[in-house]
C-alpha cells in the first residue's frame, strides 16, 4: 500500500481543526475542480484533495488515519499488526487496496455498534484498470475479456479482493489512454448502496511492425539495392490488409511514401495515412555469381557517391 499524506494535499498541519481543513479544502476544490480546470492533471488532484477531505473531515476515519504515524509520500508500508484482523484472515496482500477504503473499513469495524442504524447507504467506490489493447483491436474494433480484482466490503464492512471478469468492447479509433465506463461493476456498496464504476484505461501494445503518430501508421520496408534504383512492386503489409506498392526507380533510403487512409480510424470515422519509411539493404553473403555480377558493375559505374565529401571540403 502506498502511503498519502493526506494533512500534506490539504496543506494543513496535523493539529488543524475541522474548520481549518474545511476552509483548505473548499480553497484547492475551487482551484482543481474539472469545470475551472482542464486538463489531467488537475483532475487527478481533484480526486487527491477530495479523498484527503473525506478522511480528515471524518473523526474517526482522521483517528485511524493518524494511527498510521508519519511516513515518506509514495512509500510502501504495511498497516499495524492490530488492523489486520479486520480484513479477512490476517493474511491479506494490501498492494493493490487504496489508503482510503482501508481507512473506512477499519473505523467501521472498530464501531460495530453503529452500523446498519444511524449510517445511510454508501455508495461503492470508482476504480480504474489499465487493459493492454492492440492496433489490431482499435482498427476494427474489437470485444476482449479482462480479469481484474476489486476490492470489496462484505456484510460487516471489512475488505476483500475479489476477482472478478468481464467482456468489454474495444471501440473502433480508441486512443491510448481513453477510458471506458462498466457502470456499477466497481467497488460494492455499503449498508445497500449503489457500486461504484470501474473505468477501464486502455495503453496500446507496441507493435513489432508499426509505429503510431496520432492516427497515422509509420512501418519500414527494406529494399533491395537494385529494386531502389531500377523500381519494383512489392507487397506491404497494413492493418487492412497486404496491399500491392510501385517503388520509383532511384529511391533513396530515408524516403517515405504514403498509403492515404491506410492508418487508423479516428473518433470522426475518418482515416489517418501509413507511411513507408524505405530502407536499403545489402545482402550479407553472396554466391559466386552474385559476386561476379556486382564486381562488373563496380566496374563499369562511375557512381561514387562518397566522392561528395571531397567535394564539399
């Protein structure tokens, strides 16, 4: 588990007063809240400051927090021998739990006498899982199925992981880094309240042929030397499909041809390009007549193209 500073993302002292927090909080949710913020960042410091409020808004959520002592933001650390006998066995891994829902669980455990009568449905909290996706999948689309592990409360309010499946749809012209909402497949609730939702982050695999430039597809294609100087037709692989391309006596390595609409979809249905990035390659043994055939033509081309550097100087 990952230790949170809570009394440091508010930017108040440890003995602050519930006024004090108060008054930090409604300054920095003015600040970071999405409607007069954009942009990443500042949503996830929105969501930072409010987990940090509801801790220390929340008496005996701050007192099991302050339990905790003092430790580095970011550190790993494993919660007081006492605590973990309210979470299953004893024996829990609290890698993947949030300093959060462990907080809630064990001020709920530590009063028993208080649940199910004066606390209102809870609703479960939000998770994120990031879900590996291939170009092939965002090209056409696509439906795969994830495993992930939620944490849970059961009917005493303690903490599970519990595993859990789904099949998702990988829509057509996905980007890195969009998410797709699965509503109330999250975090369970408590006292009967709603789950939360689990939002599934998607990164793109890289690929071994294909780099990606916003919606456009850059590959490499190796060339023969004399398919670059006399041309050639060659076959290049897209996510479409082989398609059959004329190479331009005299190409150069380094040169790029373009493939119109032959890169990934977008949101609007339109297409990006791929991009053939040329390569000239040599081969590296060559049979007797391969030699023979090269040693004429060494002799009989006054091509040189090293001699620019004479030139030059």
């Amino acid at each position: 588990m990952k230790y949170v500073d809570y009394y440091k993302v508010l930017g108040v002292e440890r003995d602050a007063t519930l006024a004090d927090i108060k008054k930090a909080y409604r300054k920095l949710a003015h600040k970071y809240h999405p409607d007069m913020s954009k942009g990443t960042a500042s949503e996830e410091k929105f969501k930072e400051i409010s987990v940090a409020y509801s801790t220390l808004k929340d008496p005996e959520k701050r007192a099991a927090y302050d339990e905790l002592g003092r430790h580095r933001p970011g550190e790993d650390f494993v919660p007081p021998h006492q605590w973990q006998e309210h979470f299953q066995d004893g024996t829990s891994n609290f890698a993947d739990v949030d300093l959060a829902d462990i907080l809630a669980a064990f001020a709920a455990a530590q009063h028993p006498e208080r649940r199910g009568r004066s606390q209102s449905a809870t609703r479960g909290p939000d998770y994120e899982v990031p879900v590996s996706v291939t170009l092939e999948q965002i090209y056409s689309g696509a439906e795969t199925e994830i495993s992930v592990s939620v944490p849970e409360y059961d009917a005493r309010g303690l903490l599970h992981q519990v595993p859990k499946t789904f099949r998702v749809r990988i829509p057509k012209g996905a980007t890195d880094g969009q998410r797709l909402r699965l509503p109330e497949k999250g975090g369970s609730g408590l006292r009967g309240g709603k789950a939360g939702d689990l939002y599934i982050v998607m990164k793109i695999q890289p690929h071994k042929l294909y780099r990606v430039s916003g919606d456009d597809l850059y590959i490499d294609l190796p060339l023969a030397p004399w398919e670059a100087a006399l041309g050639a037709s060659v076959q290049v692989p897209t996510l479409g499909g082989p398609v059959e391309m004329t190479i331009p006596p005299g190409t150069t390595s380094g040169r790029k041809l373009r493939l119109g609409k032959r890169g990934l979809p977008s949101a609007s249905g339109a297409h990006g390009d791929q991009y053939v990035v040329v390569r000239i390659e040599v081969p590296k043994t060559l049979t007797t007549r391969e030699r023979e055939l090269f040693t004429e033509l060494a002799g009989a081309s006054a091509f040189k193209p090293w001699a620019q550097l004479h030139a030059r100087g």
